[in-house]
C-alpha cells in the first residue's frame, strides 16, 4: 500500500505564527491538496528510492548538494529510466525540499545542464507506448470473464467503461457512485478532477448504450453497480478473499494489473499492456472507424488535437499509406 506524504508544512516567508494549531493544519491541509494524491503517491515513491540511494552511499539528501542530484540522475539515466520517469524524480525531490524550507537542488544550474544533456542522450532512445487494445481485443477480453463471479462482473463493466469512456486509470479508480448517473440513452460520469483539470472544475464524460448487449458499457455498468450494492463510495471497489465485494476503493495500479490479467487470459500478450491501453484503444478504435478528430478529442479531453495525431493518429496514417505494400514483397 502507497503511503502518501505527510501533509505540506508552514515555512517562513509568510508570517503565519498567530495561528493557532488547528488553523495552522487546516492552512497545511489546503497546500497538500493542491496536488492531486496520485502526484503525491507518485512522489513518495520516487522520494523513497533517492533517499535510499544517498543513504547507501553516506550522502545527504534533505538538503540534497546538486552533485549528488546529478550523480543520482545520471545513474537513473544508465539505468535505461525514460525521460518522463527522470523529470517525476526531480519534481520529487524539488517537491519534498520545497516542504523543508530547504533550498532547492534542482535549480542548480549544474543540475539544469545534467538534465539537458540526459534529455539529448535518452531522446534517441526509441519510445515504447501501451499496445491500445481496440474492440476486437475488449470483445476477447470479455468473452473470458465470468461474470457470475462479483470480481468477473467488476472486470468487465471496468473494461467495458473504460474503453468506451476513454478515462485515464486514476479517474476509473477514482470514480464515485454519486458521480454516475443513467439516463436514456446511456450514462453520463462527472469526472471531478483530472489531469486537465487539476482546480477541480469538473468535466461530464459521456457513455453511450452499447449496440451489443455483450459489450454493452452501460449494462455491464448497471449490473456491477447491482452486485456492488448502493452504499455511498466508488464505483470500483476490491473484492473480498471469499469472492464478496467491499466499499475499499480500489488503486490506479489496480486497473493496471486488472487489464493486464484480463489481456493475458484472453492470449493477448501482455508485456506492454498498461492502464492507458483502453484509453489509447479508444482512440486508436475511434479513428479507423472514421469518426472526426475533434469528436475523439471531445470524449479523451484532449487540449490540443496535435497531441491525438501525434501519439494515436500518425502510427494509423502511417500504415495505411506505406509505399511498402507496393514492393511486391
């Protein structure tokens, strides 16, 4: 289980030393919640393994030197960590100097140039995405899943939803049961905070009654949400040893393992199944069915539609019209 960190506390460059106790922890309470808990859990996790490392090695690190920082990186680097994993280990340990009042070893400009050069070395490294798992692969998926099972039934409506929702992992596990609601023609989720929205404005995604009653995301919905019982909390919730459902919610890495288990029982290889392959599937599903590009940003929320071509569309446009098939081969 991933302990979050403690919450934020009060430095000094405000003056807050009239405060009394409860003040000051409902002060400190509301700077831990500008970060969303997955960003905090993601924190901990790399915090952990950096303080791990200075302590193997007789090395400081609440305050960090920036030499240690660039020692550490370029370790992670020849570790084969990606880009993305290197940036998170700094916002790591920027994040947890910031809480100290310590200054902030990431800064050093020495740090900044480990940090580019790391960039140029990794970039040439080629990106390995989730495999989007698109319809024929859910269809597969679901055929396997007993669904007499309540963890069978919490499976496939998970699947279902998540594919045709285009949810991201976090906001499936973070799902409540008041933050669904059926209407006619499907189900409308109201995604309250997201990686787009981290004030919490809050975002209506909506699901459509499937044309398949196997596949159907608003029944499988309707009937986990009947084995699960109606008490208050979210949609999502662990199953007990003996086969009963709880009201524990469950974790974004729970969503993970889920789709892996469930690709790798229906023989799809599993290795670089992830918890974006259903959002990627709907993508990727989306676009060879012909549906506009702006109605698939639409329903993922993306920003910018450059994004959705980069990362779904190109690949797609790109076999499609290779010359290779000309060859003859």
């Amino acid at each position: 289980m991933t302990t979050l960190l403690e919450p934020a506390p009060i430095h000094a460059g405000s003056d807050f030393s009239g405060l009394t106790t409860v003040d000051a922890a409902r002060v400190a309470a509301a700077i831990s919640a500008e970060r969303a808990p997955s960003t905090l859990a993601s924190y901990a996790s790399a915090w952990r393994l950096f303080t791990r490392w200075c302590a193997d090695r007789g090395l400081a690190s609440l305050p960090a030197d920036p030499a240690t920082v660039c020692a550490y990186l370029a370790e992670r680097a020849d570790l084969g960590l990606a880009n993305a994993t290197i940036t998170a280990c700094c916002a790591a340990i920027r994040y947890e100097h910031q809480r100290a009042g310590a200054p902030d070893p990431i800064a050093d400009p020495t740090v900044a140039r480990v940090r580019r050069g790391l960039r140029r070395i990794l970039g040439v490294a080629p990106r390995r995405q989730a495999r989007a798992l698109v319809t024929e692969d859910i269809r597969n998926m679901v055929d396997q899943i007993d669904r007499s099972t309540a963890a069978g039934a919490r499976d496939r409506a998970l699947l279902l939803l998540g594919f045709a929702s285009a949810l991201r992992r976090s906001e499936l596990a973070e799902l409540a049961l008041d933050d669904v609601l059926f209407v006619r023609d499907g189900v409308l989720l109201n995604i309250r905070r997201s990686k787009c929205d981290p004030d919490a404005k809050g975002q209506v995604v909506a699901v459509a009654i499937g044309a398949h009653a196997v596949t159907d995301p608003v029944a499988a919905l309707r009937y986990w949400t009947a084995v699960r019982g109606t008490t208050p909390g979210n949609v999502f919730t662990r199953i007990r040893s003996n086969g009963r459902p709880t009201i524990e919610r469950i974790s974004g890495h729970t969503v993970r393992c889920i789709i892996r288990t469930r690709a790798a029982a229906a023989g799809i290889e599993s290795e670089r199944v992830s918890g974006h392959s259903l959002r990627a599937g709907h993508a990727t599903a989306a676009a060879l069915a012909g549906v506009p590009l702006d109605r698939i940003a639409a329903q993922t929320r993306h920003k910018e539609i450059s994004t959705l071509v980069r990362h779904y569309i190109r690949p797609l446009d790109a076999m499609a019209n290779t010359s290779s098939r000309s060859l003859g081969l």
